[in-house]
C-alpha cells in the first residue's frame, strides 16, 4: 500500500512494483490509508509524512493502536 497525496509518486511507485509483478494500491489521504490499511493484509506500507488531511505520523498511531503490524517505510521530502 502507497500512502501519498502526490499522484506522480504514487502512480511512480505503482508502475514500479507492477513492472516486477507486484500488485499495489495507493490512497491520497491518510484516513483512506488506515482504513485501507486495516482491511487487508498487505507486505509493506509505503507512507508519505505530509498528507493533506492527516499526518503520516497519526497514520502510523492508528494503525499500531489497531494492533496492525505491517512494516512501514516512511517517505520524506
């Protein structure tokens, strides 16, 4: 899972992981990204710090306070 507000990133990245057979989703805004997040099982989420209606930081809280325990990798410009 992509977690950035940046279509150009996220859609970078998707083409990215595709190109090796990955399957990727993206979400924009960080509320869609925990929910998305809680849904399903995925390898790594990929976060982005600055989204445009929560942080990437209360992102995080959320999904370890859901007992979530994907790896995240954190982006920062």
């Amino acid at each position: 899972l992509v977690v950035d507000d940046d279509p150009a990133t996220g859609k970078s990245l998707e083409l990215a992981f595709a190109s090796e057979g990955i399957i990727c989703d993206t979400a924009q805004f960080g509320e869609d990204g925990v929910e998305i997040g809680k849904l399903y099982d995925y390898d790594i989420i990929i976060l982005d710090l600055m989204l445009p209606d929560i942080d990437g930081y209360e992102v995080l809280l959320r999904l370890r306070s859901a007992k979530i325990k994907i790896p995240i990798l954190i982006l920062s410009g």
